[in-house]
C-alpha cells in the first residue's frame, strides 16, 4: 500500500513509519518543512498541500497536533491545540475528497479525552461525548473529518489512550522520578487510566488500515487500571518504592491547575470494545507485561 502520514516525526508516527516500511508498504510522510524526495509538503495554516505527491495513496493516517501536555495552558494554548488539529484535519479531509482516485481510508487523530471525567463508568465508542476542554477538543477534531466521510472515504478517529514508550510521552516523563524513587500516586490514586503500550498502538493501526470498520475506535488495552495499581507497577518494574503520594500542589504548580486535572487527575474506564471485535489482539493486555516490555526495550512485535 502507498500510505500518506501526517505527523510522522512524533513518537507514533515514527513508530508507525518503522512498522510499514519493513512490511514493504510505501510510505510517504506530509510535513511542515521543505519536503525531501518521497515526501509531501503542506502548511496547515495557510490551508495549502502538495497534492501532486498524493496521486494513487491508499490510505491516509492523520496524527498531526500540537502537545497537549508540551506547555501550561492559557487562552492562547488552548487555540493552538484545537487549531493545530482542526485546521490540519480539515484541509487533509478536503484533499482526500478532491482526490481521484480516492483512498481507501484515513485514520485520523483523536483520544479517550473524548469521555471527558467519568469517574468508574465503563466507556466504549457508543458512550457520549464528556465536558470539559478536551473532550470539546476531541469532538471538534473528530467532525473535522467530515469532507473525507461525505465522499464514502472509510474513517476511523483513533481514541488514543495513554501511550506506553520509554521514548516519549506520559510514561518518560514519569521515569525520572520514579528512578529516584520519589513517585507515588496522584491524588488518592483512584481514577482510572486507560493506556495501551506503543507496541499494540502502531499495531492496532497497521490493522485498522484493513479492517472493514469505520467510526471511532478506542486504543486503550482491555484492563484499565485505577492511578494507585499503575503506580505500584511501575515502581516493581524498577524497582524503587512508591509508597509516598505526590500532593495535588506539585503538579498544579508545575502545569498549572487545568492542565493537571485534565493529564493527571481525570478518570476514563475504558475499553476497546470495536477493536477487539475486529479480532484485533493485544500483545499487551496487563499493565506488568506492558511496563516489561516497553522498559525492556523491545521491539515491535
């Protein structure tokens, strides 16, 4: 397949970029900057893509956004957030559709923010939308698909849980203090954390890419646990103690207070009940296996 990727250079894209060049996939990464041979330019902001690189893809994978953690969030923030992920979604969106050929899907960025703070409630993809900044986020990102959908483009809004990597996002920046060994749990430690190991995440992708569904799909592993389990966990895996609680004040200074309640303090129970359906299976399905593997430095299975 000739597949088109946006953020190619984040921690999933490159995962993603390794997984279906050695499966002999053509890969053909859209970026920000003067494009070198193989790949496609666009600028998001000025609404302008090369199109003459896109002819005859198959597949689009859109993971195209500004961190959500990277930066404490002001007025200015938030917009750069949704516009960094609306903006670039739509223009893709509106190009695909003007494509012709037309591919034959696009799997595009989204999260289980979706949900929004919903305590011990079990989530799936038919559960409603949340409140709150990111799961307005999430729902706005998700309708900017709608040119891509409108011309029969199979879709899938990838829901994406707490991606496990040593090499980037929530897990290494957990690391250092744990090492240390002054992590501990959040809070009370009780809301849930759905993740999913970056493994399983490119996997579940280079799946969904075949797969006859379309909708949103959630990438979490099928055993959720509550923060305090997560937290044990990882201290077994290094070895280091966690039995001291790090108090709300800390990362509220350090993030700021929304920031903090959102990343770190929110509770989503949830479970991948489309992509177990397609007969997608995890390598990972226990967080113990999950902290082995990725700390072990294993390679993609």
């Amino acid at each position: 397949m000739k597949i088109a990727i946006t953020g190619s250079s984040g921690l999933l894209g490159t995962a993603l970029r390794g997984r279906l060049r050695a499966e002999g996939h053509e890969v053909i990464p859209i970026v920000r900057r003067s494009a070198a041979p193989g790949e496609v330019r666009w600028d998001p902001e000025s609404g302008e893509i090369e199109t003459a690189g896109l002819q005859g893809t198959d597949a689009f994978v859109n993971l195209a956004g500004a961190g959500i953690g990277d930066e404490r969030w002001s007025e200015e923030r938030k917009r750069v957030l949704v516009e960094s992920r609306t903006k670039s979604t739509d223009l893709l969106a509106r190009t695909i559709a003007e494509l012709s050929p037309k591919p034959s899907v696009l799997l595009s960025g989204s999260a289980i923010g979706f949900y929004g703070d919903r305590g011990d409630e079990e989530l799936t993809e038919e559960s409603p939308a949340g409140d709150g900044f990111l799961a307005d986020l999430c729902e706005r990102w998700e309708a900017a698909t709608a040119p891509a959908e409108a011309v029969g483009v199979r879709t899938i809004h990838l829901r994406t849980g707490i991606v496990l990597s040593a090499d980037g996002g929530a897990l290494a920046k957990m690391l250092l203090p744990f090492k240390l060994g002054i992590g501990g749990r959040l809070g009370d430690g009780q809301q849930w954390m759905s993740w999913i190991s970056i493994d399983d995440h490119v996997r579940a992708m280079v799946h969904l890419l075949t797969a006859e569904i379309a909708g949103p799909v959630d990438l979490a592993a099928p055993a959720p646990v509550r923060n305090a389990a997560f937290t044990k966990a990882l201290g077994r895996e290094l070895g280091r103690p966690t039995v001291v609680p790090i108090p709300r004040i800390g990362p509220r200074l350090l993030l700021g207070k929304e920031l903090a309640q959102a990343l770190l303090y929110e509770s989503q129970r949830v479970h991948p009940t489309v992509l177990e359906r397609s007969g997608f299976s995890f390598a990972h399905r226990e967080i113990d296996d999950a902290l082995a593997a990725v700390l072990g430095d294993d390679e993609l299975a």
